[in-house]
C-alpha cells in the first residue's frame, strides 16, 4: 500500500482515532516507523521517556526517535510521514 493512497487513508481512518500523540523512528536500515504513544500527555514535553524510547527491531535494525507530535486527523499524519520519508528514508 503506498502512501497516501486512497487506500491508505482508508485504512489509517478506520484503525486510528484522532487526536493522538504519534512518536516517529528512523531506522539504520532508512526505513521510517511510528507508534502511538499511549499517554493522557496533551504535550510531547510531559511524556515519560519509557514511552518514547527507541527499541531493537526483531529484524536486528536499531530506531532512533527523530519527531514525537500530537497530531488532530489523517492529514496532519500523513504530512509529516511524508516529510519524514523524504528526509530520512532509503
């Protein structure tokens, strides 16, 4: 599924409910990843850092946090994927 697609906004609407704080990866490998932190945080300053923090993929590729944002709908997502794929990804 390619970013931004029809397709893909579809699917992003049905399983994320917005707003949500989002925490975005980089991979060693050029690969961008996010999680949704869970947090009742209303901003990225007041999240605790276990939340946050960069994990070990099984793949053995290691992540690097590069933005955390509390982002209102599908748009907003998908802007700074965008932007993040550009910069950082492979």
């Amino acid at each position: 599924m390619e970013l931004g697609s029809k397709e893909w906004f579809e699917a992003l609407e049905k399983n994320v409910k917005f707003p949500k704080t989002v925490a975005f990866y980089v991979s060693n490998r050029g690969k961008v990843y996010s999680q949704i932190v869970d947090t009742k945080a209303e901003s990225p300053m007041n999240i605790k850092y276990e939340k946050i923090q960069p994990s070990l993929l099984l793949s053995g590729e290691r992540t690097a946090l590069v933005r955390v944002k509390r982002l209102d709908n599908s748009k907003e997502y998908y802007s700074l994927s965008k932007e993040l794929h550009e910069a950082w990804g492979k």
